[in-house]
C-alpha cells in the first residue's frame, strides 16, 4: 500500500503471522503520528526507479522546498553535462524522501536471509530489523537467540563493508517506543 491514509486497512497476509500484521500497524500508526507519510509492503521510491527490494514499512518526508528550489537552479543552467542533468531531473522526480524502512522477522530466518535483510536496510539513513523474540534458549542467561543471531550479523557485516545506520531490535523494543509516544496508538489511524 503507498502512501497510507488509515492503518486499519492494512490486510494480513495469509503466511504472515498475527504478530508481523500488528507491528505493521503499530509502525504504521507510529510513523502517521510523527508526521511520515506510510508504504507497507513496498519497494522503495527512488531516483533509479522502483527497486526490487520491498520493506515491511517505510516512513517517508517530503522533501525540502529549499532543495527542490536548489534543483530547480540546477536544471536551468546551460552548461549541463548531458548524463548530470539526466541525473538531476531523476532526482527532481522523486517527490518525498525514504526516513526509515523496517524489516519485521517473526520467524527464524538462516544468517544469510539476516544478511540479507540487513545489506537492504544499510544505505538508508535509518534501518531496523524487528525481531520477535525466539524461544529461550536453556541456559542461565536467558538468551533470545533469535536477536542475538541477528546482531552477531550486523556486526560481522559491519566489519566487512563498514558502519551503517541499521539497528536490531525486538518487537518489545517497538511496543514501549509505541507507549512513549502515545501509548493509546491502537485509537489512532
């Protein structure tokens, strides 16, 4: 769905699971609140095109009326090498900019898929995996192997192709950030 008016509307896949669908609209609704314009399920807008790549949800912006001023400026001059203006016209195209894209894994997923996940999510400027919390595991600590799978990753692929803006976090994690925002989220659309 592009640009979504009413979270409510938002249909459950059949293999999505209860829990993936309920933090699709608790981002959706969130992300309405602080003013984003709402896709589920959708590739990304950009100047190269639609990608094939496709986000649980994404938070978009308008862009700002000084940078759409600025490439207005661009495109008037003359001296444009051809392939440069081509490049400036695809980005004057684009009418808002992606803020932030999730990734909801309810499952467990193989490393590779989590790599996957997070080599979708690394150019952005904010990236999360959400990560339900697995079965724990039978040790002392606790643990939540799932997540804690999921972050060995970002840091092994951060140490490959360097720093990202893509955190790990549980579906928890995404309630309490809901709560401190409102916590009467399920009455906002």
């Amino acid at each position: 769905m592009r640009n979504v008016k009413n979270c409510t509307q938002i249909n459950k896949a059949q293999s999505e699971s209860a829990e993936a669908h309920h933090m699709k609209v608790l981002l959706c609704r969130l992300g309405k609140k602080l003013g984003f314009e709402v896709d589920i399920e959708e590739s990304q807008e950009s100047e190269l095109g639609r990608l094939a790549i496709r986000h649980d949800v994404l938070w978009y912006v308008k862009y700002p009326e000084w940078y759409r001023k600025l490439l207005d400026i661009i495109l008037s001059r003359d001296d444009l090498d051809l392939q440069y203006k081509r490049l400036v016209q695809q980005k004057a195209r684009i009418k808002r900019c992606l803020y932030a894209a999730f990734e909801i894994e309810a499952t467990d997923v193989t490393t590779k898929a989590m790599k996957g996940d997070i080599s979708n999510l690394s150019k952005l400027p904010y990236g999360f995996v959400i990560v339900k919390r697995g079965k724990a595991e039978k040790t002392a600590q606790k643990v939540e192997p799932i997540r804690n799978r999921f972050e060995k990753a970002l840091v092994e692929f951060r140490s490959l192709h360097g720093p990202n803006n893509v955190l790990i976090v549980s579906f928890n994690d995404i309630e309490k950030l809901c709560e401190f925002y409102g916590g009467a989220l399920k009455t906002f659309k």
